[in-house]
C-alpha cells in the first residue's frame, strides 16, 4: 500500500512531539488528541499546516524555545518537500514541489481505491434505520451501506446501532422515488447534506447541472469515458509524468491525491456526503481542464511528449470517479446524464 504525503507528515509530527523532553506522557496525550495537520484555508500558504506550536505556547509546555526548529527538522526531511516555514501565525506551513503530485497520478492507478491509506485502525459507530420509510430513514441506510464499504476497504472497525423508532415525515418517499427513480434519490439524499431532506426537491434533486453531484460525477466519468477512447492506447512504456506542468494539470493531480484525506474525513464524519463532495471537485476541476485545453478539438492528446502523461493524468481522474461510485454502489450511473 502506497502512503499519502499526509500520512508521511503526520507520522513525522507525532514522532517529533513524542521526542519532546519537556512534556510527560499525560501532556502528550492531550497534544496528540488537540494538534492538527491538515490543508490551510488560502492555499498560498502550503499543502499542509499544523498549529503544533500556538499549541505548546498556549499550554505553556515549551521549556525548551527552540521546539520550532525541532518540527521545522522533522518536517524539512519529508519525501518530496520543498519548505517547512513557521509562520508569523504560529502555525507551520509546508509546501511540497510538483513532482509528489506528478508521479501520484502513477501510484493511484497501482494501487486503486487503496491508494495512500493510513493503516492505523479507526473504529466508529455507525447508524442505520430499523425500517426505511421516508426520506431521513432513507438517507440513513444508504450512508450506513456506504459507510461500510469504506470499512471494508481500509479495513476499519465498526458497530452498528440502530435508530430510534419514529413517524415518518417530510416529503413522502415513495413519490420522490416515483419522481427520480430509486437509484437517483439514494444519490440525492447523500450527495447533499442532511438539511436537504427539510426542503427536499425533486427538481433540484435530478437537476442536470454541474451544481449538481447527481449529474456532474456521472457526466465527468462518461465525458473521460469517450475521451480515453478516442485517444490512443497508452502504452506500457513508463512515463515522464514531469511534463505534467500546466497549472491545471497540477492542480487536478494534487486534488487527486487527495483521495486518503476524502475518505478518512468521510470515515471520521461518518457521513459518505464528504466522499460525493471531493469526487464533485474533482469532476469540476477536470471541467475546468476541458474548457481550458479542450482534448477533443485541439493537440492536447497528440501533442508529443506530453500525451502519455497526460493520458495518464485522464485515467487517474476516471480511476478515482470509479471506485468513488463503486464503493457508493453507484456504478450504474448512465441513467443519470
């Protein structure tokens, strides 16, 4: 199993407050549970940041002022990192170079949906309905479906509870079913927060817009479709995945390589809704590519050295679309767009 830059960082963050003389166990305990390490806001400042340090001052536990340059260390000596700067925040902001990105267009399609997957046991308690009868009951079976195939894919632990018996209410299932279809309002309700069920709409549930998760996730997996088929073969010879310069395409392997994050986010919300939110990104992104290049009409898929990469890049994108679906039991998605 190929791991993520997250978990690389993350275990180089644990290690380096572990080796921290000034605070005992108990303080470290309490550090680990507080500390995050996570994308910042303004993607300007980095990939990752942590508020390991404001947290150490706020608790008063540096003896030691030098503790920065000790995280600054461990960080500096990362796989594929360019900088590790504290911040006049207080928070440490690291920023990787292309290259991490470039070739974990490769390591995604080695390694499928395990791709960059922490191994560490996470043990949750999902929720499912004693009987479906209406929208929220309905939303709850198909996250807690979801929620297990996740569990069955990273390997974490579970246990199920049931919810409480009650009336149904709000919009009547049965006719949001008549009106979408089944497979389109199980999409709907977990494409969306749960709030969407209080105003659910069977218009804007199935609305074929790229607003919307229930047509855009589709229509990108069949627009890729096509264009990988109308692109040559690619061919086994390995790639220079360096001439993946253009922003975009940058952009789009980064956020590919976002896949671990999504889907332990999804695990620790215990909601797929955060799963459908990152495959919609990622949908848009690829959009956006399409609008700026345009592969079909223009070089962009013949243009030598670049086309393999780029082929690559295309497929990565589908391979992600496809077992995000996959591990959603929405595979058949035609019916969609």
């Amino acid at each position: 199993m190929s791991l993520s830059y997250l978990f690389h960082a993350r275990k180089a963050l644990f290690q380096a407050i572990n080796e921290l003389e000034d605070l005992d166990n108990l303080q470290k305990q309490q550090i680990y549970r507080e500390v995050s390490l996570k994308p910042p806001k303004n993607t300007g400042w980095g990939d990752l940041c942590t508020n390991i340090i404001i947290l150490l001052k706020s608790k008063e536990y540096i003896i030691d002022f030098n503790a920065e340059d000790r995280f600054i260390k461990a960080f500096s000596e990362l796989p594929g990192l360019d900088t590790a700067v504290l911040a006049e925040s207080g928070y440490i902001n690291l920023k990787y170079g292309n290259a991490i990105w470039q070739n974990g267009v490769t390591e995604i399609l080695e390694k499928d949906e395990k791709y960059g997957l922490d191994p560490d046991n996470q043990e949750i308690s999902i929720e499912f309905p004693n009987i479906v009868n209406d929208l929220t009951s309905a939303r709850l079976h198909v996250n807690a479906k979801s929620l297990r195939s996740v569990a069955g894919l990273t390997g974490w632990s579970f246990d199920e509870r049931a919810e409480v018996e009650r009336e149904p209410f709000g919009f009547p299932l049965e006719t949001a079913i008549a009106r979408c279809g089944k497979s389109q309002t199980d999409f709907a309700l977990i494409a969306n927060p749960p709030a969407f069920i209080d105003a659910f709409s069977p218009i804007l549930a199935i609305d074929k817009t790229y607003d919307n998760p229930v047509f855009c996730i589709p229509y990108a997996r069949r627009f890729l479709m096509k264009l990988l088929d109308r692109a040559k073969a690619i061919e086994e010879t390995a790639a220079d995945m360096s001439v993946l310069s253009l922003p975009i395409e940058v952009k789009l392997a980064k956020l590919l390589c976002g896949w671990p994050m999504a889907v332990e986010k999804t695990w620790r919300k215990r909601d797929v809704f955060y799963l459908i939110a990152f495959l919609q990104d990622v949908s848009l992104l690829f959009f956006r590519l399409v609008e700026e290049r345009r592969p079909i009409s223009s070089e962009y898929l013949r243009t030598e050295p670049a086309v393999l990469a780029r082929l690559l890049l295309l497929s990565a994108t589908k391979k992600i679309l496809d077992q995000g679906l996959d591990i959603l039991d929405l595979q058949s998605t035609e019916e969609f767009v």
